[in-house]
C-alpha cells in the first residue's frame, strides 16, 4: 500500500467548496438579473464562509508541504483578490434585499 506524502483537503472543505462555489455563481445571477433566490441571511451566510473555506483549503495546500514561503504568500494575495472579486456581487446582492425590505414596508 503506498503510503501518502503530506496531507490533502479533508472532504469536508472539498465538497462544501464545491456547493459553496455553486451557490456564489447563483447569487452572481441573481444580482445580475435582479431575481432574488433564497433569503438574504442565506445569502450571508454564504458570503461569510466562501472566503473561509478558501483559506482553509489554501491553509491546508501550505502544511502539505511542496511550496515554498513565497509561493504561498503569492498565492494567498491573489486568493484575496480573486475572492473579493466573487464575492463583491454577492454583497451587494445583499444590498438588494435590503433596499426591497425597506420599499415594501412604506
């Protein structure tokens, strides 16, 4: 049995990235199309644990091992950008729901 060379993403991270990145794409729709899915918490929900889980995936690539300080730092800086771009249409997608909140009260 090969044995294996540092440690890899546990399933967890892995598969809620994936629902995770899914969803973002959907809240990206929506705010495009203005059509609101879901609730608004849910949407924060999601636009509070995407980035988390991103850096838990990038926390866990770095203690496998095989990258170099620099290499990590690099990619961390560019995961932040990357991040923010994707999850800025979700903020204000958030934004959406507050303003339709405060038009149907009056």
């Amino acid at each position: 049995m090969p044995t294996e060379v540092g440690v890899s993403s546990p399933d967890v991270v892995i598969y809620s990235l994936l629902i995770l990145d899914f969803m973002v794409l959907i809240g990206s729709f929506g705010y495009a199309f203005k059509v609101k899915f879901l609730n608004a918490k849910t949407w924060l929900f999601i636009a509070i644990t995407y980035p988390i889980m991103l850096f838990a995936e990038a926390g866990f690539d770095f203690y496998a091992g095989g990258y170099t300080v620099d290499e990590m730092l690099i990619h961390s800086l560019l995961l932040l950008i990357v991040t923010g771009v994707f999850v800025a249409p979700l903020i204000m997608y958030l934004d959406d729901f507050k303003v339709s909140e405060t038009t149907s009260n009056n």
